[in-house]
C-alpha cells in the first residue's frame, strides 16, 4: 500500500536526502510548523492501525494493560482536553468526555475503549484534528507566549500554569510515546508490518 505525502510536503529527486517540514498553509509561522509536527506524528499513528482487526484493536496483553484501542483513544483524549479544552477553551459536553473516555484512562479497573474497526479510531483522530486545527489557525507566533491556567476538579486549590509552547510540545511527545507501545503491541500481536508512506513526486 504507497500512501501520498502528507499536505505541504514535496519531493524532488534531485535531492533525495532533502527533508523539511514546512509550515501548514493559512497558519501563521511557528504556530504553522507546530502544526506540520502534528501530522507528521499522526501520519505514522494512524499507519499502525492499518490492516488491523477489531479483535486484535481490543486485546491486551495483560490485566491492567491497554489494548490498542484504548491507546488510540486516550491520545485523542489528551488532544481534545490540551488543544481544545486548554488552549481553545472549549470545554466538551458530557457526551464527549464520554467519547473520549476523559475520566477513565488509568482508573483502576476502567473498562478498555469498545470493540471497533480501524476506521473508528482513525476518524476519531480525524475529526479531532479538524478542531485541532480551527483552534491552531485563529492563533499568532506570540500567541504561543500565553498562558493557560489548570485548576484540578479535586484539588481547587491547586493550579497549574502552561504556555501555549509547552502544551503543544507535551501533545507531541504523549502521542509520540504511545505510539511507540502501539508499535510493540502491533508487532506482539504478528501482524503484518504497516504500510510504508512512499514519497510521491509532485508534477
């Protein structure tokens, strides 16, 4: 399976070795190359799911261990509660919590995410990332100096400050780890190694 370049990305065979990662068109610099990091990242999460069965997306390997489902889901967790909820702030409604199971990732004895295919996890990233990305695009280069402020449910006196440069680098190197595990848990479970991305010359 050759899938095509990412948006924003060109090949020229003149320069094989060449890499970059240009800003996102209609985002403003910076904020535009945070953005390309993003789906950079996603191309390759979303290339484990591939070829993957309900059944193999629902095992664990022990009690208490994530299944791949699970894994994918609380990466959109954090998505939405970082991106949307903190920088954006948008706060979801119950039913979207719910969705993204916001308030069961790593409670004892939380069920793992429901029995899916594939491609409800993938559009589960993709349609978060739609948001992700209107929030992203209403922002400057010094926007990424703001603030955000966290107050625990539990713990109303306790908050927590961030940047908006902080944040987005976290949602990076979260989804960059659980990636990884879903790597190993893919190899674990024998299946065929993922779709390569091939390089596409653009004419």
């Amino acid at each position: 399976m050759i899938l095509p370049l990412p948006a924003g990305r060109r090949y020229d065979p003149a320069m094989r070795s060449f890499r970059d990662l240009p800003p996102e068109d209609g985002l403003s610099p910076e904020v535009g190359r945070w953005y390309a990091a993003l789906e950079e990242l996603r191309v390759g999460t979303v290339l484990l799911l591939h070829n993957l069965n309900p059944d193999q997306l629902a095992w664990s390997p022990g009690q208490g261990l994530n299944t791949i489902g699970s894994l994918v889901t609380h990466v959109a967790e954090a998505e939405a509660f970082w991106l949307l909820e903190q920088i954006g702030g948008r706060p979801l409604p119950r039913e979207r919590r719910e969705l993204y199971r916001m308030d069961l990732f790593g409670e004892p004895r939380a069920p793992q995410a429901p029995r899916a295919p594939a491609s409800y996890f993938i559009g589960l990233l993709a349609d978060l990332r739609t948001e992700t990305r209107e929030v992203l695009s209403g922002m400057t280069d010094p926007d990424l100096e703001g603030k955000r402020v966290w107050v625990p449910a539990d713990r109303p006196d306790d908050r927590e400050v961030f940047t908006v440069r902080w944040i987005l680098n976290h949602v990076l190197v979260h989804e960059a780890h659980h990636k990884g595990q879903i790597a190993i848990l893919r190899k674990i479970l024998g299946a065929p190694p993922p779709p390569v991305l091939m390089e596409r010359r653009q004419d």
